[in-house]
C-alpha cells in the first residue's frame, strides 16, 4: 500500500501556503512540511483529519492510497 500526499496541491489551487494549513488545523509548521514530504509512512488519524477539516476536504483526497 502507497499513500500519497496531495497537501501541496491543494494549497497551490486555494492559493495558501503550510504556515496558514498549520494554523487552520492546529498543529505544528513541521508537522505540516514532514507530511508533504513524505517523512512519515502514513499521517497519525489525528492530524490527518485536522488537516482535512482544515482543507475543507474528505481525507481520501488530501491522502491518495493505492494497493
């Protein structure tokens, strides 16, 4: 299983950047940079949401996984 960051894009097409994701969803500046990155094999359930809500989008297309 692969899972897929999309972070980068969506804030390309809303026109923000990780500084205003990190503040939308709560959490740390690195947290958002290690996620697009891909420092972790898959987001913990919690921030992965946080970060979805603060997207305004379902979490299967902030995060892609393919088998």
């Amino acid at each position: 299983m692969k899972i897929k960051c999309n972070i980068k894009e969506i804030l390309e097409a809303k026109d923000k950047d990780y500084s205003w994701l990190a503040k939308e969803a709560k959490v740390s500046n690195s947290t958002i940079t290690n996620m697009v990155q891909q420092k972790y094999k898959s987001p913990g359930l919690g921030n992965a949401l946080k970060v979805a809500r603060a997207l305004n989008k379902p979490i299967l297309t902030v995060w892609t996984v393919t088998f």
